[in-house]
C-alpha cells in the first residue's frame, strides 16, 4: 500500500508562495570591496602607463650613453640629462622615475578594487610631484636648460596628482583633508630636502658642485698625458676619487681590471706593468698608492690661475 505524502503545513506554503527570503543587506562597516568602476581609473592608469614609457625610454638612453631622439649634443636637453642632477646613487634619474610610475600605475589598479588603495596612491602622488617641482626649478634655475622629455614627465606627474585627488573614495568621510595631507606632504618635503643637501655635497662631496681648484688641477691631469691606473674594486682608488669629490669624473682614470681582482689585466695596464693600486703615471715619474692633491699638482708642474672662470653650466 502506497504511503501518502505528508502535506507541507499552511504556513510552509505561504512562505513558498511569497518566494526566497530576501538576502541580509550588507552592514555598512563590513569593509567589503566596492567593484564600481569610477570614472577617473582609466585615466589614472593611461597616464602612469605614459610615465612608465617615458622613463623607460630615458632609462634605456642613459644606461647605452646614447641620446634620446630630438636631443643633440649641447642641446638644452643633452646639458640636463648629463648634468650632475641627472643621476642619483649612481643610477639615472629616470630610473626612479620609472619605478615611481610603475609604483603609481600598480596602486590605481589596485584602486579599482580595494578603495583603502587610496591612501599609498595619494602618498607617491605627493612624492612624485614634489621631486618633479624640484627637478624643473633645478633645471630652469641652477642648469639653464630644458629639456622637452622632463618637461613632459613634469605635466603628466601634475596631472596624476590633479585626478588622484579627484579620485579620493567618496566612503571615507571621517578622514578629513586635515587628516589625509600632512603625511604625504611632509613626505614629500622631507625627500626634496633631501635631494638639496645631496646635491649641494652636504651628504655627499661628489654630487655637489665642483671645487674650481680641484676642477682646473683634474682637466691639467687629463690635458698633460698623466693616467691613473686602477680597479673598480679597489678601496684605495676610491679614496683617491674622493681627494677631488665632485671633479672625480674629470680625473684621466683607465680600469685594469674590469673582471674583478682575480681576472687579467687590460692591455693598457698590461702595458704599463701596473701592479699595485692606485698607480698615477704623470711626466714621466711613477706614484702609487693616494697621492694628495698638493702633490699631483706639484708633479704634473700645476699652476693655478685664481683669475675667476667664466661662468658656464654645470655638466
């Protein structure tokens, strides 16, 4: 005998009829990811994409020794981009510019996602324009040139920082500008005091401006056949460089072991029978080890002319 269906209760059926019950709303401090598009991320994301581009391409030109396109030698652009503010730590400037873009570009897609994003996107906007002002007075102002590329990478940094602003998630009301800007603006303030005390050989002589004796006495070296022998390793011949800071770049060097210390020697080392660094070859008479300033000057037969020099961009 077959055994009846149990009915579903009155109440059951109305509930059935009536439909699923409606999902909870979401509280509104779960912190559950906003997926709205905002209008302002594809922006953000082009012009961080053109910024990546753009120091890419300069990074690469500075790394091969080449020029970038449309900049000639003695160009306004080919005076900034081998000027002393050009580098920095021993890399080029556009190197940190293109790790400040990619920086950027991976925050805004993050943003699109993840609205807290804001915050660290805000703080490199900041950076970014600060170092860009920086660099721009630098170049107007101390070089006396400009140069196209930095002037474009000066405009796309200030119109990141424009729509970063714009962008601000409309949910985090509590955080009132008061609050938001006084972080990423003393960051900012911090890093391009910073960069002014670097390159005025504060903290460090070999980037600031040149000494005009240690200046005359590196070109004379270089102008009267005398050469400096040494490896990229060596200790010694670092200090030796530091004898003349910012005027280093000047000194006739020629690198012996290019391959590190257990590697053959040049041909020009070879030559010479070079065997101890540093070894300084200047009229004809042989000095190893750091030779002081006063010395090579006395050796090379250097007379300075205090006359002051004509005045010229710093190179």
């Amino acid at each position: 005998m077959p055994r009846k269906r149990k009915r579903p209760s009155s109440s059951a059926r109305r509930g059935r009829t009536a439909g699923a019950p409606a999902p909870k709303p979401t509280p509104a401090g779960s912190g559950a990811p906003a997926h709205a598009k905002h209008s302002l991320d594809n922006w953000l994301l082009g012009l961080a994409g053109l910024g990546v581009l753009l120091t890419g391409y300069l990074t690469l030109t500075a790394w091969f020794g080449e020029h970038p396109a449309w900049c000639g030698a003695d160009s306004g652009c080919d005076i900034v981009q081998s000027s002393r503010w050009s580098t920095l730590l021993g890399l080029p400037m556009a190197l940190w510019g293109l790790l400040t873009y990619a920086l950027l570009a991976g925050l805004a897609w993050r943003l699109r996602s993840r609205p807290p994003a804001w915050g660290a996107l805000f703080l490199v906007a900041c950076v970014g324009f600060g170092v860009s002002w920086f660099l721009t007075l630098v170049s107007v102002f101390e070089i006396k040139a400009v140069c196209e590329y930095c002037l474009a990478s000066f405009a796309l940094m200030n119109l990141l920082l424009l729509l970063v602003v714009l962008r601000r998630p409309a949910r985090t009301p509590e955080q009132g500008w008061r609050r938001v800007l006084p972080f990423p603006v003393g960051a900012a303030i911090v890093l391009v005091l910073g960069l002014h005390l670097h390159f005025e050989g504060v903290l460090d002589p070999a980037a600031g401006p040149e000494d005009p004796y240690l200046k005359a006495l590196a070109t004379h070296l270089q102008e009267s056949g005398a050469r400096f022998y040494g490896a990229y390793w060596c200790r010694a011949c670092q200090e030796q460089k530091a004898l003349f800071t910012a005027s280093a770049k000047r000194l006739p060097y020629t690198e012996c072991a290019p391959s590190g210390p257990n590697g053959p020697l040049t041909a020009a080392c070879t030559v010479q029978d070079i065997r101890r660094y540093p070894t300084w070859i200047v009229e004809g008479r042989r000095l190893t080890g750091v030779v002081d300033v006063e010395r090579l000057a006395r050796a090379s037969k250097f007379e300075w002319n205090a006359a002051p020099q004509e005045a010229a961009p710093e190179g």
